[in-house]
C-alpha cells in the first residue's frame, strides 16, 4: 500500500482502492483530492481557532 492509500482508508474513504487507482491515472484528480484535504484541514484549525476564542 502507497501513503495515499493509507492517508484515504484513514479518512474513512471506503472506495480508497478506486480512488488510488484514479489518482494514479489523473494528476488532476491527484492536485484537487490533496487541496481539499488542506482546505477541510485548515478550516477545521479554524473553527479550532474560532472555539478556543469563545
């Protein structure tokens, strides 16, 4: 199993083996999956953030 595997069955991604093989074939589907994982990311810190300040 490749990282991307690992880091997609972590998140709960049940498809993760169709998605990887996707992946592998779409640098595409490769830069959106990764800049929503940073986006989701920093938008949970944020409302980390936002809570803390309450």
């Amino acid at each position: 199993m490749s990282i991307i595997e690992n880091v997609l069955i972590a998140l709960g991604l049940s498809p993760a083996k169709e998605l990887t093989d996707s992946m592998r074939e779409s640098k595409t589907l490769t830069i959106m999956v990764v800049v929503g994982l940073i986006l989701f990311g920093g938008f949970a810190l944020f409302l980390l953030h936002m809570a803390g300040k309450q």
